[in-house]
C-alpha cells in the first residue's frame, strides 16, 4: 500500500513539470504516429501506382511484339526498361503440349523461384494481381499482368528500399521531435508553474510577516477574479486576526494595569505587618511570611504582564546607541548583585551599536532565572561570532531536557526544575521578545560540564 506522504513528495512545479511534459508526450507521439502512418501509406500508394503503371507498360509492350514475332524472347525481355535493382520475369506457356518456358531478365541473378509462389500461381491462372515479398534481405513489390490472349504472364518486381530508407529518416525525425517537444512541454510547465504559484509565494510571505509580529500586512489584488477571491479571503482573516490580537493585548495590558493599585496597596500593608511580625505569634508570622512571598510574586507577574502587553503592541520602541557591551555586562552585574559571576570575554573591541536597556533586561532575566531555578549562575561569558554577538549565561543547574528546551520560553511555561520557584513563568518569554527586538535568538543548550547555557546572539549593529 502507497504510503501518502510518499505521493506528496513532488513539489507542486516538479508535478506541474511532469504533467505538460507527459502531455507534450501524449500529443507528440499521437500527432507523430498519424503523421508517420498517413506519410507511409502515402508514400507506398505512390510506389505501387508507379510499379504498376510501369508493370503494365512493360506488359502491353510484350504482347505487342509477341503478338507478331516470338524469335528473340530473351532478348525481348533483357531490353526491358525496369528499374535498377528491380527485374522482371517472362512466362511463355506452349501452344502444342503441355510445357512452359520463364524468361528471366537477369537470369544469373533473378529466376521466378524469387518470386512469390503464390502471386506466380495466380497470375499463371490467369488473374492479374500484386504482392510484396523480401529478397536478398530488401523488400520488393511484385506484379503479375496475365496476358491471355497469346498465353504469356508477365511479372515485374520493383525494390522499395527508397521507401524504406524515406520511412526510416523520417521515423527518426518523428523521434527526436517527440523528445524535444517532451522537453519543452516540461520546461514549459516549469516556467508557467512560477507564475501560477507566484500569488502562493506572496501569500506566504504575508502569512510568515503575519506571524512575526507584522499583524498589518496585507496582500495586494492580483488583478484576477479568480486569485481575488483568495485575496479578499486572506485579507479578511488577517484584519480577524489583528482585530482579535489586538483586543486580547489591550485587555491583558488593561488588566495589568487596574491591577497596580490594589498589589501596591497589598505590598504597603504587607510590609506593615512584616515591621510588625514580632509582635505576632509564630504560628501568624508564618502566615504573614506566606502572605508577602505570595504579594511580591503577584506583583512580579503583573509587572511582567505589563513588560509583555508593551512588547505586543510595540510601544516598547528601541534605543539604539553606541555601548561598551562588556562594561555595560559588568555594571548590570554589580548593580543587581551579581558581581561575584565570573565574566569571560572572548576578544575585543566591544563597542557596539545597541539597546542598552534590552540588554540589561536579558542579561538580569537570564541571571534571576539562574538564581531561581539553577542554583545560581556560575559564569557569564562574551564573544565574537563572524557579524554577531554572543552573551552565555552558564548555571548550576541540572540542565534542561531536551523535549522542553523551546518549552520554557513561552508564557507561564515552566521547566521540570522550575515548577516549585516562585517565579511567574514569564521571564525567558519577556527574554526571548526583547531577543527579537534586537533581530537576534535566544536558545538553550546543556554544557559539556553539566548546567544550561542560555545563549543569546545579536548583530553588532542591531535595532
């Protein structure tokens, strides 16, 4: 049984390719075989007129002179005009017994034993009639005129090896034009199947620009009924899509926002109650301990709500300017606390054109989660990658499994060694958005040595 996916490995154009070139085929060989047999039956028609024109000239020439004189037959019928390499035959029946002569043109090389017997029989019987036979390897026509009146049967063979050799050449010809004309039918379904799959490509191309973030791209009318319908349809799902998108931001982002006020209220009294805690009894220091854990990663996740509603909507605009990516690593570092972290720079020249605040807002997502998740960062590592920048983030974690390695940058995913954290599940997600800003990606691999590698790279002059 064909499996299907095997069916649907030709591309579209390959299949289209394939068709017009078996349907050039199909044409050719139909148009070459008629042209071929209408051209043949031509050709021997005219053949066989012409031998049996001559055939019978020859013949009413030998009753003519037979009818007067049978002294010199030999020589009679050694003068006759027949074509070269074709002969002709003599049969000369007795008038007082039973016996019969043939006088062969060429006798050392032709007698009526080469001569089909049965054609012989029938004209000797008195019917004038044709026949093709082979003789030495090449075809002949033969005619046998029986002349009754003074008992003589003439027969003359014509070589059709003009004919032949006439069909052959253009059976070749008829060949190689089906071959060309293959070709060209594929080439041309080829060449076609571009511009019948270029509305396809511009659909793509607008589907990949929708899912990158491009919720405003449009296709243009192609200026066919057919393909505008395709139009209007693409168009009318994508103005869907980015109504639907945009209203889902708004209200994440609105949410967010009514949100700020009640966690700041929540935050004030928390901090309250922990200056106060001592006055408590463990059993409601616990409690209030719970409680300002709870409220700090509510607030956290609202915060990171917020971050991702302005990346949505792309009011989150760039600053690009000239930095010092190393001394920008190493004051985000100090300034966050993670001044103890190792920093290896591979290289120099550090001097690149970016967004400062991008960065540190990666390089201090990479380093919480780190903390939160992994034990901590134990090295944060810069280097040169041909036009590229890399910044590695290496932890001292158990690593991150294969199967959740793309996983762990969507929202409120979490990795197998993050599900008991008190983080909000949107960090790598902010990560990865502000990665894009920066034209650059952000994946994780598992070092030689045990631990994730978060690796970040980013073009030198990046927007």
């Amino acid at each position: 049984m064909t499996n299907p996916s095997t069916r649907l490995r030709l591309g579209i154009r390959l299949r289209m390719a394939i068709f017009f070139g078996l349907a050039a085929f199909a044409a050719a060989v139909t148009l070459g075989l008629a042209t071929y047999l209408s051209t043949r039956a031509y050709l021997l028609d005219q053949r066989i007129d012409v031998a049996k024109r001559q055939a019978f000239n020859n013949a009413q020439l030998v009753r003519t002179v037979l009818a007067t004189s049978r002294d010199d037959v030999a020589s009679l019928v050694t003068n006759l005009r027949t074509e070269r390499d074709g002969y002709a035959v003599l049969h000369i029946a007795a008038t007082d017994d039973d016996s019969e002569f043939f006088y062969a043109q060429e006798p050392l090389r032709f007698t009526q034993s080469n001569l089909p017997g049965e054609l012989v029989s029938q004209t000797i019987s008195g019917n004038t009639g044709r026949q093709r036979f082979t003789f030495d390897g090449l075809p002949y026509e033969a005619v046998g005129v029986a002349i009754p009146a003074i008992g003589v049967h003439y027969f003359e063979a014509f070589p059709l090896t003009q004919v032949t050799s006439t069909l052959a050449t253009i059976q070749t010809t008829l060949i190689v034009s089906v071959i060309i004309i293959t070709i060209f039918g594929g080439l041309l379904g080829f060449t076609m199947s571009r511009s019948v799959l270029r509305p396809l490509r511009r659909v793509s191309v607008a589907a990949n620009d929708i899912a990158t973030g491009g919720l405003d791209t449009r296709l243009e009318s192609e200026g066919d009924p057919d393909l505008d319908q395709l139009v209007r349809s693409f168009n009318d799902m994508a103005d869907s899509v980015q109504s639907r998108i945009e209203r889902e931001e708004r209200f994440a982002s609105d949410v967010s926002h009514e949100l700020r006020s009640p966690i700041t209220a929540l935050t004030t009294a928390v901090e309250v109650l922990e200056r106060r805690s001592a006055e408590f009894s463990e059993r409601n220091q616990e409690a209030i301990s719970v409680l300002a854990m709870q409220v700090r990663r509510f607030d956290r996740t609202v915060l990171d709500l917020l971050e991702l509603a302005r990346l949505d909507a792309g009011s989150s605009a760039s600053h690009v300017e000239e930095i010092d990516l190393l001394d920008t690593v190493r004051r985000v570092m100090a300034r966050y606390g993670f001044q103890h972290i190792p920093v290896d720079a591979i290289g120099e020249d550090w001097v690149i054109q970016a967004d400062r605040r991008r960065i540190e807002r990666i390089l201090t997502n990479l380093l919480q989660n780190a903390l939160d998740h992994a034990g901590g960062a134990t090295q944060v590592t810069l280097a040169h990658r041909n036009d590229d920048m890399e910044l590695v983030v290496v932890d001292a974690g158990p690593g991150v499994a294969a199967s959740e390695r793309e996983r762990i940058f969507e929202r409120f995913a979490r990795g197998t060694a993050g599900r008991t954290s008190a983080g909000s599940g949107l960090g790598l997600a902010i990560v990865q958005e502000h990665a894009r800003a920066l034209s650059g990606r952000i994946w994780v691999e598992n070092g030689a040595d045990g631990g994730a590698r978060f690796i970040l790279r980013f073009p030198r002059g990046s927007s």
